[in-house]
C-alpha cells in the first residue's frame, strides 16, 4: 500500500505540473479555439439545412477528424520539449519512474482534452430543444470521443518521444494517426486475406459503431488496447533514452 500511495503520488505530481505547463501556455486556448470555431460552423451548417436531424450523428465524422489533426499539436511538446531543453535528464534523476512520468503527462493532456469537449456539450442541449433524441446515443457518442482522443493522445506522445523537435513531432503524429485512420479503405485495395486485419486496426472503423449510438465492447477494448499500447511504447522509448544515457 506505502508503494501504491507513493506511485500515485508521484504521478499526481508530474499531472499537476503539465496541468500548470498547459495553463501558462498559449498552445492549447489557440488549439481549442481553432476546434470548438471549425466544428461550431459545420455543427451550424448541419442543423440550418433542411434535412437536418434531431443527432449528433452528423457532426460526429468532422469532429474525430479535426481531433486526428490538432491533437497530435497539443501531445508534441510532451516529451520532445523535454529532450530538447535537456528536463528529461533531470527528471531522470528524480525518484520517479519513466511509467509515471508517461501517465501523469497522458493523464493531464486527457484531462485537457475533456475541458476541450465541455463547451460542445451546447451541440447536446440544441439537439434536445429543437429535436426529440434520446440520451443513450448522445451518451454513446461522447464516450467515442473520449476514447478515440486518448488513444490521439497516446499515439501523439510516442511521436513525441521519438524526436526532439516539436514540430516534427506533430508532423509524425498526424501522418501515424491518418495511417491508422484509413487502414479499413486500404484492406478493401489490398484484397480480402488483408481486409479483415487492416479494418480492425483502423481507428476510423471502430468509431463508426459510436457515431451510430451502439457501444460495442470490442470496440470499447481496441481503443483502450491502442491507447496502453502506445504508452507501453513511449515508456520503453524513454528507458532506451536512460540506458544510452
């Protein structure tokens, strides 16, 4: 339990200090303005035409869209930022361990991402008012967004721990997340022994299941497997870094 509480303290000490990084830097108000002023104009074009629906089914393919690109610009600075300015080693030679390090860092990020879908929770009460849409599918559709952006995230911080610039880092994220993103239209180019494997890995696919209201456990299970795996990666990449350091 002394170790337990001791671990969970350590990372509530590396969130709290990316919390205080994230607030005392420009990047993510402009990263959040850039969003919610993209996605309120399309939501606002989706509910003025005359085919407009009572859901958020619509919107839903533009907003995990814009997601894939601009999130990759809030995880760059992570930990490329950190080896470029040489605050990796010293964290190196705190009492901490690289795992921590990587889930505190995971868990502020997300924890700014949520406040970033806080204000399209406006799109929930105009569907409601104006239209008659149960709770379930919003619901359905709010819990895709969370997973589908932590698993963003996740992947955004790996290309983050493979280089020191951040730019390059954000340039590495979005083209491994549009790889990803359009694995399930390369499986039908590929043939039918590819088909199968290429659609599960796609993290387009997956998310078509929220976008319809239907929350499916191997759905739930993929992204949550993306977003370990890719935090399993990037803590293996930062103990490369020590063992060469």
């Amino acid at each position: 339990m002394r170790r337990l509480s001791s671990s969970l303290a350590s990372i509530g000490a590396v969130t709290h200090r990316e919390i205080y990084s994230y607030l005392v830097s420009p990047m993510p108000y402009v990263v959040t303005a850039v969003f919610l002023l993209v996605n309120g104009f399309i939501f606002f074009l989706i509910v003025s035409s005359s085919s407009a629906e009572a859901t958020l089914r619509p919107i839903l393919p533009t907003t995990a869209f814009l997601l894939l690109l601009i999130l990759p610009v809030l995880t760059m600075r992570l930990l490329a930022e950190e080896k470029a300015t040489g605050t990796i080693e010293l964290l190196m030679t705190f009492p901490i361990t690289d795992a921590q390090v990587v889930i505190g860092k995971f868990l502020a990020t997300l924890l700014v991402y949520i406040l970033m879908l806080v204000p399209t929770l406006a799109y929930v009460l105009i569907v409601k008012i104006f239209g008659n849409s149960e709770w379930g599918p919003l619901i359905t559709a709010y819990i895709g967004l969370i997973l589908l952006g932590s698993s963003f995230i996740a992947l955004g911080m790996f290309s983050s721990s493979l280089v020191r610039n951040q730019i390059i880092a954000a340039v590495t994220g979005i083209g491994l997340l549009l790889l990803l993103w359009v694995m399930g239209a390369a499986g039908s180019v590929l043939g039918p022994r590819l088909s199968g494997l290429l659609a599960y890995m796609s993290l387009n696919d997956h998310f078509n299941s929220f976008q319809q209201g239907v929350l499916e456990v191997k759905d739930v299970v993929f992204y949550l497997s993306v977003t370990i795996g890719a935090l399993f990666l990037t803590v293996r990449v930062l103990e490369s870094g020590r063992w060469r350091a």
